[in-house]
C-alpha cells in the first residue's frame, strides 16, 4: 500500500471519529427530518414554515457551528410570470412578481402585484419605476426586530440577511425571507448540466425541483453600497439535498475542508475572503465535473484537487455559483480596496500552501493527531473499517442527544392536538429505525404537553367531568411513560403530587427511582461495557424505553407544581423557554415532599439527606454540571418547606454560586430575602 493510501485511511477515520461515522451522520439528519415531517402540517395551518439550513442541517456537529433558520409565510406566492396568477386564491395571497432585469444574475427585485396581507410588506414596499417593490433593507429589520425583543437571545446583531443572536451558549442565524415555487430562467444552464453528468441523481434532481428555491433579504454590493431594492437567490433547500446524496467519503473532504478552512487559511484573519460556502460549492463542482475517484483511500487526492480548484478561482478572482455560474461569488468581495488587498494576501497563503503539497494539513492541529502516527510509524496498523464501527452505547448516545435537543411543545393547545392528530398519521407508515424513535420521543413530549395544558385551562366544575378530566390527563401521562424512556414516568408522579394524591406519587417515584439505578442507565455518561453487554439483543426501541433517561424539562409557559411557580415565572421572564431537571434530583425530591405532606418525618428527611449528598459528592455523572443553579435551588426549596431555613438559606446562596444556564437568580435572591425577613422576624420577637 502507497503512503499516500495510508495516510487517507487514517485521515479517514480520523474524520470518522472527528465529524462522524454514516451512522452517526444518518442518525442527525433522519432526526431532523423527522422533527421536520412532524411541525409541517402544523406551520401550513399556522401560514408560517421554518427551515433548519447549514451545516448543522447538513449533519456537521462542529462545537462552533451556529445554527441557520429560514422563514417564510405559505400566503406570500411570488412567481416568475404574470400567467402563473391564475392558480392563486387573491382573497387569500399576496402575489409578487419576480423580476430579474437590470439585477446581476443571482439577484432579483421583487415585486408587489396585490394589496398585501401582511402588515409587514405594507411597512417593506418602496415606489420604483412606476410600480411598488419591497425593500430588502427595510423587510431584513422584522427578524432583527423579532429577535431584539425576545429576551432568550443576547448579542443581536445584523449579519447578512439574518438576525443573529446568541441562545443558550448558540450563535443562531434568522432570515425571514420568501419562497418560490418556480425556478429562475437562469437555473436552466445548471438543470442542463445535471443532465449531462448524471449528478445529482434523478431522483434527488426531482424532489430539488419541486422544492423551490428562497429569497432572502441582501442586495449586491457590485457598486460597493448594497442595493436595497435586490433580492439574492437562496438556494439552500436545494443545497442540503444534494449534501445528503453525496457519499460518506465525499462528506469527510467536505468537513476536511471546512476544517482547513478554519483551523489554517482564517486562522489569524478578522474579516475572511474565503467561507464555509465556497468551500461547499467548489465540493458540489467537482463531484459533478470533477471526475474524482472518490473512496477512503483517495481522501488526500481527494482534498488536493478540491484545493487547487479552490485556488485556481482565487488566482482568476471567480468562483461561480453552482446553480447560476454567470453569479461570481467573489464580485462583492473584490468590489472595494481592501477587499482586493485580502484576495492578495490570501493567494500569497494558498500558493504557499501549494508548495508545501498534502503536508499542508499538518498545520491543523486536529488533522495533525489523525495522520501524524502514520507519517512517523511505518508499522502503525491502520483498519479503516472500524470508522464506520461503533459499539451501541456510541450509537446510542448520539440518537439520544440529537432526539433530546428537539422540542415539540407549542403555545397553543390547538396546534399539540393538531400534532397528535398526524403523529397517528405517521405511525402508520415505513419509517426508519431512527425515525420511528424520534416520533416515540415526540409522541411522549406531545402527550405531557397536552396533559398538563389541559389541566391548566379546565374550568371543570362538576364531580362526574372533574372526573373525565382526571381519567384523561392520567391515561394521557401513563402513555407518555409507556413509549418514552425511563424518566418520561416522573410527569405523572408530577400531576399525582399537584392532585394530592401523595402515595400514588410516591409509589411512581419509587418504580422511577428502581430502574435509574441500574448499571446500565443512560443519563450523562454510562458505562459502555456494561451498556453494550446488558442491551445486546434489544430492539432500539425497547433501549430507549428500557435504559435510556433524560432530563425532566418543564415548559415555561406549562405551570406543573406550586413548588416551581417563581422559577418558571423568572425563567420565563428572562427569555428562558423551559426548567431542565436531573430525573435524579426529581425522584429525589418528589420523595421530600410527598413524605411530608403525608407526615413520615423519617423518610422525608432520609430522602431529602440523599438529594443534599447527591449535589455535594456528584461529579457531573448524575447532576451535569449546566443544571445544578436549578439542583441548588430545588434543595434549598425542600429544606425550607421541612423548617430547615439555615440550610435553604445556604442551599439558595449555593444556586447563586453556580453557571447561570436558567437565569433564575432573581428567584433565588427572592427566597433569600424571604428568608432572611423570617430571620429578622423571630429576631424582633425574641427581644
């Protein structure tokens, strides 16, 4: 075997462990899908569709990665000709006509032929040459605006044709933008040229037709200013298929060279020529016209012409669109001085790079770990295949975090009902392993939402319909506890303590607690032999529902039990959209407050003993560290409903001390203060 075959199986399964294995990379984007296939039916009813894009979409988990939302309203039907009119309801839709004359090819002016029913395009539309368009400058501030005014986000900025803003620890990009069902009479060189190099598929070719494509609000800067009439062309429904066909091999040269891209070439630079897109594009063109063997064993050869072509647009100043090759991408860029200075310095880099040949990876730290043992050992034994291999604790620990950062819970109860409602639907359909799990998990979220929101909004009254409520709500919780995983039970030991009914609770939290004790739990980390050796055999579906726990996560805007009323409410205010509980410290606590509400002193205070020695001795395993501010506090509300005010007061200062990933500090000053009053209280009285 050649070295340079050598080198690529390592890098290539360097990059497996790196980016990750098809598995892993299936898993992410199966989940997203289905996450998707579940809100459709909700955002066509509501008027208003979103769409998870970019890397993150792609099936990436880079630790910078942001996140990419497109947005856009079903009433806003923009078309390409004035005959296309005909098949839209005016009572209902606002049409707007695309115009890509006296626009540079990828841009084009939008517009508006009907009264808008959108307040939003009555505030956005400007008069030009005897007709009213909508400005992109004035149309790009509603989700700056949107995200300005919702507290969850921090650093709002302006960035391109999005709103940007930080969420939980994420930079989160937002464009609110319109969508076509037509394609631009430019796009006709590139449909010609699928054709003709058999790539994309046929059938991924097809569904990107249908699709459409966007435009989102930034003008060209040509002229240097931005020109706030123009609308750019945004093709990334489009892009993420064919991001998805490429195979895995194609896929790691893709991450490799987003990797290189910011590890070398931006390392040290403010204001970058080159970005992630470029990179994505040149991948598109050479998969299509490259005619590159593409195999694990190439990957090097792989990268290296994938860097000269790179190169070679830097060195010409053009790279053209992958759809609409007359758009140069780099004309914006070389429009002004400096920019002209950045491409120069940046082809001095490149051309350095290239006489160093492939070892020019070596200057990024982490491809340097995956391939310098091969470089340095002739004898290091390299098994490729084992990078698509991972044990089943790996495997499902990635299913498990990507099912547990989606949310299904809605403002409005109509639209959860809405939800069940083609949950049903989707049952009864093939669908993948991995699909299948993400609507058990969905299903389990949805059922818990509507149980307590409905127990919130009753104004039943009478014994026989408090009755029905009661049996509905129940069997509603039990179901949750029945086809999600371990933890999901605790949501009705929740509703049986806010009912009262303090044994059942316990006898909930008891079943709860039995099984989160098993070796082979899931929660934070696990032990994978242990895993691998008690789950072999079991079906994905019964792992998760047998060895798999999450966090108890209470929605903000859903009130669940008295306790947690001023820690919801304060969450809520700052911008929080739900409480994320260790399953630990919720059987814990539970066991605390329904032992005192029943009167056993004994075990009440053994159990709250446990929950305090849980938050002192714990090393992150049971009570991950993002989450104890809450662990904290919910000790300090234990020990003061039991009379221990000394060590709530303690407890409360211990929630301030901690990462403010809740932002209930306000809370915890509040029950200090309280405290402290008490204090004062028996002070005054004593004397």
């Amino acid at each position: 075997m050649s070295d340079n075959c050598r080198v690529s199986e390592a890098l290539y399964v360097g990059l497996c462990g790196y980016v990750g294995t098809p598995t892993e990379v299936t898993i992410r984007r199966e989940v997203m899908d289905m996450e998707e296939m579940i809100w459709q039916p909700v955002q066509i009813h509501r008027g208003c569709r979103s769409m998870d894009s970019g890397s993150h979409r792609e099936g990436f988990r880079f630790k910078s990665s942001d996140r990419d939302w497109m947005f856009w309203s079903t009433n806003h039907k923009v078309i390409t000709d004035l005959s296309q009119s005909s098949v839209y309801d005016l009572s209902k839709h606002t049409i707007i006509l695309m115009e890509e004359t006296d626009t540079p090819p990828g841009f084009v002016k939008l517009q508006l032929l009907t009264p808008p029913w959108d307040g939003h395009i009555g505030k956005s539309v400007v008069p030009f040459s005897d007709g009213m368009y909508i400005s992109s400058e004035r149309w790009r501030k509603i989700a700056l605006t949107f995200m300005m005014e919702n507290r969850s986000f921090s650093n709002t900025i302006h960035h391109g044709p999005c709103a940007s803003g930080i969420h939980r620890g994420t930079e989160n990009d937002y464009a609110v933008c319109f969508h076509c069902s037509y394609w631009s009479r430019l796009t006709c060189y590139w449909r010609q040229r699928c054709t003709l190099h058999n790539w994309p598929p046929n059938d991924v070719f097809d569904e990107i037709l249908r699709n459409g494509c966007h435009f989102v609000p930034v003008g060209s800067k040509i002229a240097g200013d931005e020109n706030v009439l123009e609308w750019r062309l945004s093709f990334s429904r489009a892009e993420q298929k064919l991001v998805y066909s490429m195979n895995h091999t194609q896929f790691l040269c893709y991450g490799l060279l987003k990797l290189f891209l910011k590890e070398v070439v931006n390392r040290a630079t403010e204001e970058p020529f080159l970005c992630s897109y470029f990179v994505k594009t040149t991948m598109f063109w050479l998969i299509q016209i490259g005619h590159i063997t593409w195999s694990p064993n190439t990957l090097l050869d792989c990268f290296w012409k994938c860097f000269k072509f790179l190169l070679h647009c830097v060195y010409r100043g053009v790279l053209p669109n992958f759809f609409i090759p007359q758009n140069n991408m780099f004309v914006s860029k070389l429009s002004t001085v400096k920019g002209v200075r950045t491409r120069d310095y940046l082809l001095a880099q490149l051309n350095w790079y290239y006489e160093m040949g492939v070892t020019c990876l070596l200057q990024s730290p982490t491809v340097r770990k995956m391939i310098e043992p091969v470089i340095c050992n002739n004898l290091f034994r390299i098994e490729p295949l084992l990078g698509h291999i991972k044990s089943a604790a790996d495997t499902d620990a990635c299913i498990k975090k990507e099912t547990h950062s989606i949310r299904y819970s809605s403002e409005d109860l109509g639209d959860a009902y809405f939800i069940l409602r083609f949950i049903i639907v989707l049952s009864n359909q093939s669908l993948t392993e991995y699909k299948t799990l993400t609507l058990q998990q969905g299903t389990a979220e949805v059922l818990v939402y509507v149980a307590f929101t409905y127990l919130n909004s009753s104004t039943v009254s009478t014994n026989k319909t408090v009755y029905r409520s009661d049996r509905l709500i129940g069997n509603l919780l039990k179901l949750a506890g029945r086809v999600g995983d371990v933890s999901w039970l605790l949501y009705l030991a929740l509703y049986y303590y806010r009912t009262c009914r303090y044994r059942e609770a316990l006898h909930v939290t008891a079943l709860v607690k039995s099984r989160l004790t098993r070796p082979y739990i899931m929660y934070g980390t696990v032990d994978r032999d242990r895993y691998n050796e008690s789950v072999a055999g079991w079906s994905l579906s019964k792992r998760m529902k047998k060895a798999w726990a999450y966090g108890v996560r209470l929605d903000s805007d859903v009130y669940c039990i008295q306790e947690l009323a001023l820690e919801q409410n304060v969450s809520k205010e700052n911008g929080d959209p739900d409480l994320n509980i260790s399953p630990y410290v919720v059987t814990d606590m539970l066991s605390v407050l329904c032992n005192y509400r029943l009167g056993n002193r004994s075990q009440c205070l053994q159990s709250l003993t446990d929950l305090q020695t849980l938050l002192l001795y714990d090393d992150g395993k049971y009570v991950p560290l993002p989450i104890r501010d809450l662990s904290w506090q919910i000790l300090g509300i234990c020990q003061q409903v039991v009379g221990d005010l000394h060590g709530a007061l303690q407890s409360y200062q211990q929630s301030l001390r901690q990462e403010t990933f809740h932002k209930i500090q306000n809370a915890s000053k509040y029950r200090i203060a309280l405290i402290l009053n008490r204090f004062n209280e028996r002070n005054v009285a004593i004397f």
